[in-house]
C-alpha cells in the first residue's frame, strides 16, 4: 500500500492527441508531449496521467499490447517515460474498464495482470480505472484489483460514479471527474457546488482528486457563461478553488483556465463523424453555421480534440 503523502501529489492529466502536434499531421502525439515534460515538471506536477494510448481494434476490442498508429509507438512511450524519471515525473496510464470488459470478458483479472506486468517493464507507476465500479458487483470483488495492484507496486486510482460506494481500501485514490456534465445550462451552479461538498467529505476519509474536464464535454466555463467577460476571472477563481479544496488537485492541460476557444475550422474537413452528425444536426434545427459550431464547442468534446496551441497567439503558450 502506497503512502498518503506520495499520494498526495499534483496530477497532469494529458489527453496526447490534443496536446502537442510534433509531426504536423493534425495530431498530437507522444513525441510532443515528451517536448513539453520539463514545463510541466516545473509546474510542480509529481505524477503524469497519459489517457486514451491504446490500439483500438476493428471489433471495438482494445489491443492493450499496442500504442495508437496516431500518436506514436512503444518506443515514444518508453522514451517519454526516461525522460519523465529524469524529472521525477512519474507515468500513470489510463484503462477504462468497459474496455477492459469487451476485450477480455470472463478472463479479465487474469489478463489484466499480464497487461500491468508488461507495462511495469516500461517503468510506469500506477493505472487509473475509468468506471471502476463495472468491474464488481461487490466492494469484495473490487478489493481483489486493489490486491493486484498492491502486489505489483503500482497505484490505483478508481473513479467512481456511486460516490456512497466508496470506503478505505478499494483503491489509493479516488477519481471524480466531469464536473462541466453536471451543469445544465447558464449560470447553473447548484449541482456543482453540491458535487464539491460530496468531494470534501470523502476527501476526509481517502485521498480524493476532482478535475473539471472537458474530455467528454464541452467546457465547463462556456457552458457556464459563454463568452463574456466575466469567464476568464471566474476560470481563475475555479483553478484557485480547485488548489484550495481539501482534494487532491488533477490539472487537465490547462483548458479550463484557458477558458475559451477561440477558433475557427472548416467543418467540411473535419473528419469526426459524430462531430459531422451533431453539427448538421444542428443546421436542421435551423441555426446557421456560425451557431451550429458554437453550439459544437459549447456542447460537445470537440474542443478537446484540438490540438493545443504553442505559440504566442492570447490563447497560445502554456
């Protein structure tokens, strides 16, 4: 079992696709984020949370053994991973457990344990599971992973959804995330601050991390406020309130201090086709262009899909 005060750390969470583009194919890659690793030591990050690396199959099944084409090979992670050691960064890999479920069925602890086992040969440092809870019907049967992980060295960070299923001894940290999904619409703020005082109570009996991001949302900002001028200084105030909370702070790229995005794409380029789906479905509803793809961005993940900008543009840099 790990210590709370290793535990107890800041986490850079990096969705890689959307991060940094080092080869200029219109996605980012792990090249680029090893690029970027000594800024975000120097932030002050202890751990390095890469999420959504795995080979998706044909079948919908993952292949856990293989790196995404898309954003580099196993040699990039390796080497990523070298230089985050030489940093004192350490790398947690991120397994969603509906994956873990359609790959290996039946099977699934067994094959788990080879796949921790192999990434353990490329020195990373602990796993998070997505959607933990689908793994066990019991907290019993849940404790059994945490034993796994135990017995390999490695932390597990859980993120649940049943936040009154929580107790000590499930995993080394728990993970709540999509704070923006609770918010329906503009200036709704009582689900939000109804979820951070669920998370300051658990935080008093496990280490607890809460992140607001806009992986599976749009930003939470945006849906918040829009565009005016009030949303910057508020997406300050919540990057302070995310550093004062009693749980243990998750930077997910800086897109929620950044607030906005401030783009422009040709949608007829764009190659998402469930992105394509919503915004014609939008068009249909009678908005023009222009409200469709702010409706995206509002709305939708897309904005995270965009590769961040490193330059010295207002929403460029770091």
């Amino acid at each position: 079992m790990l210590e709370n005060k290793e535990i107890k750390s800041t986490y850079y969470e990096v969705y890689p696709e959307s991060f940094v583009d080092s080869n200029k194919d219109g996605i980012g890659d792990l090249e680029g984020l090893k690029s970027k690793l000594t800024i975000i030591s120097q932030l002050g990050a202890n751990y390095l949370l890469i999420n959504k690396i795995f080979e998706e199959r044909e079948d919908e099944t993952t292949d856990f053994y293989k790196i995404k084409k898309s954003i580099g090979e196993k040699s990039d992670l390796e080497n990523l991973i070298n230089k985050a050691k030489e940093l004192r960064l350490k790398v947690i890999l991120d397994i969603d457990s509906e994956d873990l479920e359609k790959t290996f069925a039946e099977n699934l602890k067994d094959e788990l344990k080879k796949v921790l086992k192999y990434w353990l040969e490329f020195g990373i440092r602990g796993i998070r599971l997505k959607k933990i809870e689908r793994l066990g019907n019991s907290n019993e049967e849940l404790k059994e992973i945490k034993n796994l992980t135990d017995d390999l060295g490695l932390m597990l960070i859980g993120e649940f959804e049943n936040l009154e299923k929580i107790e000590k001894g499930l995993v080394d940290l728990v993970y709540i995330s999509k704070a923006s999904r609770l918010i329906k619409g503009k200036n709704s703020y009582k689900d939000f601050y109804e979820l951070i005082d669920d998370v300051q109570n658990i935080s008093g009996k496990i280490p607890c991390g809460i992140d607001f991001d806009n992986l599976d949302g749009g930003r939470l900002m945006e849906k918040i406020l829009g565009h005016d001028e009030e949303a910057r200084p508020l997406s300050e105030a919540m990057a302070t309130l995310l550093f004062s909370l009693k749980s243990i702070p998750f930077i997910y790229q800086g897109t929620e201090v950044e607030a906005k995005s401030e783009y422009f794409l040709d949608m007829d380029k764009i190659s998402d086709e469930e992105i394509k789906a919503i915004y014609n479905s939008y068009l249909e509803e009678g908005n023009d262009r222009e409200e469709a793809f702010n409706k995206i961005k509002r709305e939708t993940n897309f904005s995270s899909k965009i590769p961040l900008r490193w330059d010295e543009s207002i929403l460029g840099r770091f």
